[in-house]
C-alpha cells in the first residue's frame, strides 16, 4: 500500500487576501483563461512561478494545429488526431477541439500574434508527424510558442493596472485551500470538496513576501508539465508538476498517467546529460529530413508508412530498437539536403541553438535520441475544465481532458491550451452568475502532513527515468515503485530523529514533494496498464490489447492511501 502526502507542510500564511478566480501559470492556457475572465468576473489574481512570460508555451517551436486550409476540415483533424491517440481519447473533446480551433487560433491574429505568411499574405501552413495535411500554422520559423506568449503577455500588461486583475511573479503555489464536504447535505453533483483558495510562496521583497493566503471561488490550474520528474526533458526547469501534485492532494483525480510522450529528436549531447535539452521540432521532419542510424542506414521507411512523419511514440520506439541493434546511444538526423539557405531562414531557433552546442544542421547530421517531452495525462476534467473538486479547473498540460488518449498528436497541445481555457472561462463566469461558485472558507484536510527532502530530487528523477522511462517491464516498474516509497518524508520519520533529517518549508522541498507524488502515481498507473499504447510501452506486455481501451485513473483516500483504478 503506498501512502502520499494530503498537505505540503509550510508555515502559517503570513498575509491573506482574495480573489474571485485564481490562475495558476501564464503559458498560453492561464493567459487565456486570465484574460478570458477579466471580462466576465470582478476579479481575477494571476499567479506564476517565474516572470509572466516564462511559461511553457515560449518552448514551443514546431507550431499550433488546425483545420485553415481550404482543403482541410475539422473532421479530417479529428482523425489524425483519435489515430494519434491510440483509440482511447475521448472523441467528444477532440471534437470540441478541431471544430472551435480554427476560431480561437484566428482570435490569436486579432490579438496581434503574427503567424509566417506566404506570398499572398495567407497564413503559411505546414505538416507534422500524424497529420496528413497541411494544417501547422507557425511563426518565426520555429518560434511559435514565443510569438503567442508575446502577444498574449502583451494583452495582459495593457490592462495590468485594471483594479480587476492582479499579477503575482514568483510565486509558487504549495496547496489547494479546500472546504470539508459539499455546499449543501445533499450535493446533486456528489462531490466531496470544494477548492477555496490556494497557499502560496512569492520570492522578493514587498508586501506581499513569503507564505500568503487567497481564498477564492474558484482556482484554474494552467500549471503546465511534469518533465523534471525525469533525469532529461524539454521542459523548463519549473516543470516539477505543482498543478497535478496539489489537485491531487486537494481531492482531484488524475487520468492517464503512464502516458509520456518522448520526443524523437533532442540533441544527444552523451550519457550524463541532464536537465532542459535543446529539442530538434518535429517541423525539421515534416520539411523533410531523415532519420538515419549511425551507419547511415535511413530506417524510418521500413517501420512504417509514414516513414519519419509517424506518430511521436512510433518514431521515438523505433530509434530506441535502432539504437540496440547498432550498439549506439543516439542516431542521427539529416537535414543537409534541404539546404543551408532554407534551414536558416525555416529554422533559425534551433539553427542557432545547435550551434550553440557546437553543432551545425546545414552542414552535418546532428545526433539526437528520445527524451521526456509532453505530459497526455493530468488533472481529469470534463468539456468545461471542471475537475472532481467542486471550484477547481485544470487547462493545457495539467489537464487529462481526454483530448491526447494514449499520444499527443504534434501541436494539438497549444491548441488544446486555448480552446479549453476559453471553455473553462465562460463556464466560471456562468457558474458566478448563478451563484454556484460561494467564497467558502477552508478547513485543514485529514491524511498525512510533511515534506520530501531537496536532496532526494535526482535519486527520484533516476528511478522515474530508468523504471518508468520509454521502455518499461513489471520488473523495472517493481523496483521503481519501491524505491520511490522508500524515499523519506517528514510524515514517516521516526519522531527520535526527525529533528535532525526533517526538510525545511522552502522551495526546493516543496517542488521535490511534488516530483515524488507524480512520478509515484506515474508508476503505479504504468504498472497496472499491462499493454503497450502510445507513449506507453511494456516489454513484458508489447502488443496494444483492446480490453485496455479504458482511462486508468488515480486518487488519494482521506488517510493518503494511493488508490488505482
């Protein structure tokens, strides 16, 4: 029976205060969402952990995904997309999202996001891997996501001084406030909390400095990814799921756990690695570059009929078997044919960032291997955002709407972020008017109180990656498992010495919680699916079994118990 924190220890709230809706992240999900419920509530509180625009979504190189062209249509969308996610997305989401794309990406124009343009001044459009049209809108070549940010981040400094909104920096939220029970003794939607407000930890000067109280109507987690749960990813370095741990002890259910998608292609820079990686976009392949071993051996095409162009999760287990079968660590991608003059100007984010490391595309095949990437699973939320916690909303990659199934179809995700903040937004904003959403006032949750030490973060990080990393077994998800629950907190120290090994209330111990609590509930979910599907693949189990075509799910019981289903 594995046991996990219900509530991050920290010290009394030294300041309180209070908002209609708090927004947890600044990524294209919580821009939205802010900007979105500025119009339609009284006040809203924007949190991030970093500057306002840090987010995630600046990551973003290959470019967001919809049905613009003429040719193209939604339904087409649609079903690259449930083919991407293996046959267990919910076809319902995706059908929200390829048919209320195509107006929120033009939304984004209006707003002033400056997407690439062809000759005629229409929006350049490009593929990626799974899609099968033309349908990738990008900007600057490979600098998507900063475009967005920059806009969206632009809207929201035009009304910073609105007395309506609040933007806290560095802010790090430890807990979810939440009340004892239902609104009312006999609750129509059965749930057993409500969100109330959040704790959180602002870094710097000023009056509103160390732990702080807001109690709220309701809070929307935009906190983005999971990635420093693994020893290599693409994801910034605040990715150390913040969102999914604290919906999760505030009552949440998480869904789709064991799905992790592993890009393809991150610069292989040797074993030791660690840390944020350079990622070579998926663009660079639907321009057309190849795939080859390190005796340049192009083996993509015999794999499958898209060749390089597949499904992230097709491509990434194809390079890890060709790496065991030539004995190397990493292959190789080749670009050169597409020439010098075109890969700067189409790439000229990643161009510069290789050379940086000391690579040049235009003049040589580049050595990557698959790394951690994107999160398809999170905080369990229906169409509007709402989550199993009466008042909490989950947008973009902390979120398991059901959008990604097994494997995120390339640039669903910031599309995913806008479309479902949008939704979530309106349905608050509904909700307040009917006087759904009262300020309640929090009460302290049952279950073991505590910390993870700071110092345990790369051990964690080690057995996440090796036990739970692209390849997986019951046995290597065994000793994962194990070994995660053998890691100390507060809660389990003998009382004789906690004084000398407890974990300070600080930063570093309270993102290091977070990491323990996802990558504990990412191996029990992956344990218990015995199949290969997506982003998740099992030696002992290699084939995709139809009784599988189900959601395993995750929640905490009131004393902490993990329980799986």
């Amino acid at each position: 029976m594995t046991t996990l924190l219900t509530t991050l220890a920290a010290p009394d709230p030294g300041w309180t205060t209070e908002a209609d809706v708090v927004v947890v992240g600044s990524g294209i999900a919580g821009l939205t969402a802010a900007l979105e419920l500025r119009t339609r509530v009284p006040r809203v509180l924007l949190v991030t952990k970093d500057a306002l625009s840090s987010g995630s979504t600046v990551w973003a190189q290959g470019g967001i995904a919809a049905a613009l062209a003429p040719g193209d249509s939604p339904a087409a969308h649609l079903e690259d997309t449930l083919v991407a996610g293996a046959g267990v997305c919910d076809p319902a989401a995706v059908e929200v999202l390829v048919t209320e794309g195509p107006a929120r990406v033009r939304e984004l124009v209006a707003l002033g996001a400056l997407f690439d343009t062809d000759g005629g001044g229409e929006m350049s459009l490009t593929r990626e891997g799974g899609h099968h049209a033309d349908r990738i809108a990008h900007a600057g070549g490979d600098a998507t996501g900063a475009e967005i940010s920059r806009a969206l981040v632009a809207q929201l400094e035009a009304v910073r001084n609105d007395p309506g909104i609040e933007v806290i920096e560095h802010a790090l939220v430890i807990d979810l406030l939440t009340s004892a029970g239902p609104l009312t003794p006999t609750s129509p939607d059965g749930l057993r909390r409500s969100v109330c407000g959040v704790t959180l930890h602002v870094k710097g000067a000023g009056s509103r400095d160390g732990v702080g109280a807001v109690r709220s109507r309701a809070v929307v987690l935009a906190t983005g990814g999971i990635g420093q749960s693994f020893m290599a990813s693409t994801n910034p370095p605040q990715a150390t799921g913040d969102g999914t741990a604290a919906a999760l002890r505030a009552g949440a259910t998480l869904g789709d756990m064991e799905f992790v998608q592993f890009h393809p292609t991150v610069l292989w820079l040797g074993s030791g690695a660690k840390g944020q990686l350079t990622l070579v976009s998926e663009a660079v392949r639907g321009e057309g570059a190849y795939l080859v071993d390190v005796f340049g051996h192009r083996f993509m095409p015999a794999v499958h009929p898209m060749a390089e162009l597949a499904p992230r999760d097709v491509v990434a287990h194809a390079i890890v078997r060709q790496m065991a079968a030539t004995g190397s660590d990493h292959v190789l991608l080749d670009a050169r044919h597409l020439g010098a003059d075109f890969l700067r100007r189409r790439f000229p984010t990643i161009t510069e960032r290789l050379l940086e490391q000391g690579f040049d595309i235009t003049e040589e095949p580049v050595p990557v291997a698959p790394a951690q990437h994107y999160h398809s699973g999170g905080v369990v939320t229906n169409l509007d955002g709402r989550s199993a916690v009466r008042g909490l909303y989950a947008v973009g990659e902390v979120a398991c709407t059901g959008v990604h199934g097994a494997n995120r179809l390339a640039s669903n995700s910031l599309l995913e972020g806008l479309v479902f903040a949008h939704r979530a937004a309106e349905d608050i904003a509904s909700r307040m008017a009917a006087g759904e959403l009262p300020l309640l006032d929090p009460v302290p949750r049952p279950g073991p109180t505590g910390l993870v030490m700071a110092a345990s973060r790369t051990r964690i990080q080690r057995v996440t990656s090796t036990g739970s990393g692209v390849i997986r077994s019951a046995e290597s998800l065994a000793v994962a498992a194990e070994k995660l629950a053998s890691v100390r907190t507060d809660a389990n120290l003998p009382e004789a010495v906690a004084g000398d090994l407890s974990a300070q209330p600080q930063t570093a111990e309270w993102e290091t919680s977070n990491v323990h609590q996802v990558s504990t509930v990412l191996t029990a979910t992956a344990a218990r699916r015995e199949e290969s599907r997506g982003g998740h693949f099992r030696s002992d189990f290699p084939e995709r079994d139809a009784a599988w075509e189900r959601r395993v799910v995750a929640s905490l019981a009131e004393d902490g118990t993990l329980l799986v289903d």
